[in-house]
C-alpha cells in the first residue's frame, strides 16, 4: 500500500493573527495545539483594559464544537451562565408574550437545541489561559504592513513592528487587514441600532433589571425593537433598533457625544411605548450608533499563500447569534487546514478554507439581511412568528 506523505505547511512558519477577539485566540489555540509558532496582536492595552460586552450562546454546531476540539470545555461549563439561553419577548406595553423560563424543557449540553451563554469576558479569559504566555501581545494596534522579502514587516500604532510568514486578520467588522487581500467593501442593510451600556441596571433602571431577569429580552413593535441583554459583571447592554435611510447617520442632527441629546430622539422615537423603557435610557451614561453592515453574500478574491482573513474581518453581516460561532468556526477549519498535512502548499490549504467559510456564511448572511425589517422594524404579523417560531422550537427540543 502506498503511503502518503503529509506536508507541515506551519514548520520554520511564524505565524501573525492580528486581533484578539474569540475567533483569533481561538485559531492560536488550535494551532499550539499542533505546534505552531504563532503570535496574537491585539490593540487592547491589557486583558482588563475593558468590559467585552454582553453575554454571547454558543452553539453546538460551531462554537461549542470549536471549544471542544480545542480541549475547553471543562472550563467553558465553569464558566457559563445556567439559565441565561432563555429568551423573554414583550410588547411596547411591556407585557410578556414568551417567556422562556416558565416552560418546563430544558435542553442540556451534548443537545443541539441547547445554547449556553457565557459573558464574553469569562470566554476570553478561558482562551487567554489556554495560550503560552506571552502569546497575546498587547498594544499593539495594526496600523500597515508591507511584505520584505519572504516576510510580512507589520507596524503597530505604537511604534513597534513585527515580522511574520503568514498573517491571519481577525481584527473585526473594521478590519484594517482585509484592505490587503480585497478591495470589496460593506453594504447597508437598511437598519440601524443604538446601543447603551448600564453599569448598575438594579440600582439605575431597577424595573427593567426585573424584567430582563437574566434572560434576553427583546421588546418588539411595529416599526421599532429594543433588545437587552445582561453582562457577566452585572452591567446591562441594550440596543434600540430601527430602519433609516443610509444617510442617517450623517442628517440626523443628533451630537452623538451628548447623551442628553440621544436620550430625547429616544424618548421621541419611542413615545408610544411603556415608559419603562425610558428608564433604559436614563440609566446610560453613553450611546453609540451602529449602522448594521454586511459584506456581499457573494464574495470572491485571489487566495494567496501568506494572508486569510476569519470571522467578521471576513464576512461582516447584520447581529444574527452567530457571530462569534462562525468566528469560533473559522478558527477550528482554518487550523484543520494549515494542520492536516492534507494539502500541498500553503496557498491551496488556504483556498480550501476560504471556499468553505464563504460559502457558509454566505447562505448565513442573507438569510439574516433578508430578515432585517423582521428585525429592526417588526410589524405585529411578524411579531407573532416570531413568538410561534420559538414555541414551536421550544416544544421539538
């Protein structure tokens, strides 16, 4: 029987990730796992610099599968919040119309209806320490990079520089890497949402602290939704979210550094509403706009031999619960690639991964763009497909 050889691509490779969010300490992980020589950039100036955001499911699919490969999940049970995978939907009157954590199912781990949320800070630490020290490299905020020779040179924005064989840019829906591999930019998906943080939601906003009660909640009515989700530090993240023309962001007239000013258009935007709601936008002390973008569903570049992308840097689409998944994803079917020994040469190992993250988040992106008023400005029909969605996937788990 004749017997094959397998190539290591990564050997004498250094290899650069820049970007440390999920989807980039994850993929160094994995390729540690079969050791590689590999180094995460990450412009946070320490791993507690700041709060990471609200809580985030995994899904068994792809990010639990991801932890799993990657030997983590001991840790990620120790670490995920029980109970906060149930979903609490209202009206503007603030009624409850689902409420997840009344039915008796419950699905557990090793179900694929079961999505375990954990803070998104606890599930970065969980990574962090599975790494070599020293892996993570703080400060250092990619600014360009040029390629000498054989070698990429990378600057960061303090000054400092590093050399790499193979870059991987996981540096998020802002990406600075992308620009090196694609000239193909974002598409507006015709919503916007505000997001707030509270420090304090018991002491602040203390009614919908109740209502939240651990769970997400989304409040959904004709033409406008507002989501909140809990953070692992108790905080409370919030998102109001609507449809606008693309020139919103630039005519609105709002001064975005004024919270009083955000605060009124709210209170306007959502008059109709229980002033619970308002209460939200009280309690925060600071708001920022968010233009939900996407790349195309159809994306296609050269694959080269030194430079991929993952996650967001890649296929940047509309929230959807499977961002940091797909990015978990990534990591675990790029490192299988470089690592099998299955392929040739870098550059096919590379294409291969790019055609298989394409095409998944492709299909995932518009289904999520087609769905976006749904979303951002749901009407009562939709309201109540939604609410039916859910008891019909609840009542087959």
């Amino acid at each position: 029987m004749e017997t094959i050889q397998k190539i290591n691509l990564l050997k004498d490779k250094k290899i650069a990730v820049i970007g440390g969010g999920p989807g980039g300490l994850m993929l160094a992980r994995l390729l540690q796992m079969k050791h590689a020589d590999v180094q995460v950039y990450e412009r946070d100036y320490s791993q507690a610099s700041r709060v990471q955001g609200a809580i985030v499911d995994l899904h068994y699919e792809s990010g639990l599968k991801a932890m799993a490969a990657a030997g983590l999940m001991e840790a990620f049970k120790a670490g995920y919040i029980p109970g906060a995978d149930r979903y609490r939907v209202l009206d503007p009157q603030a009624n409850i119309l689902l409420d997840e954590g009344e039915q008796a199912t419950e699905a557990k781990f090793g179900e694929e209806s079961f999505r375990p949320e954990i803070d998104r800070g606890v599930l970065r630490d969980i990574l962090i320490a599975s790494l070599l020290p020293g892996t993570v490299v703080w400060d250092s905020q990619f600014s360009a990079m040029e390629q000498e020779g054989e070698l990429w040179k990378i600057h960061f924005r303090n000054g400092n520089t590093a050399t790499a064989d193979i870059v991987i840019g996981s540096d998020g829906y802002r990406s600075q890497v992308r620009g090196y591999l694609t000239d193909i930019t974002p598409l507006y998906s015709g919503a916007m949402i505000i997001q707030g943080e509270i420090e304090d939601p018991e002491l602040a906003c203390q009614e919908m602290h109740s209502l939240v009660n651990q769970a997400n909640l989304m409040a959904m009515g004709a033409g406008a939704t507002i989501a909140a989700q809990p953070r692992g530090d108790g905080g409370l993240t919030f998102y109001a979210a609507s449809l606008y023309p693309e020139n919103w962001a630039a005519a609105n007239g709002i001064d975005f550094s004024r919270p009083e000013e955000v605060r009124t258009y709210l209170k306007e935007h959502f008059a109709a509403w229980n002033p619970v709601f308002f209460t939200l936008f009280e309690a925060c002390r600071g708001f920022i706009l968010r233009p939900l973008n996407y790349f195309p569903f159809e994306q296609e570049w050269e694959s080269r031999d030194n430079l991929t992308l993952l996650g967001d840097a890649a296929h940047l689409m509309p929230p959807n619960g499977e961002g940091v998944n797909l990015a978990l994803l990534d990591a675990l079917d790029l490192s299988e690639c470089l690592t099998s020994g299955g392929f040739g040469d870098l550059k096919q190992a590379i294409s291969v991964y790019e055609k298989i993250m394409l095409e998944r988040s492709a299909e995932l992106c518009r289904e999520t763009v087609e769905g976006i008023a749904d979303f951002a400005a749901p009407s009562d029909e939709s309201v109540r497909e939604f609410i039916k969605m859910f008891t019909v996937d609840r009542s087959l788990s």
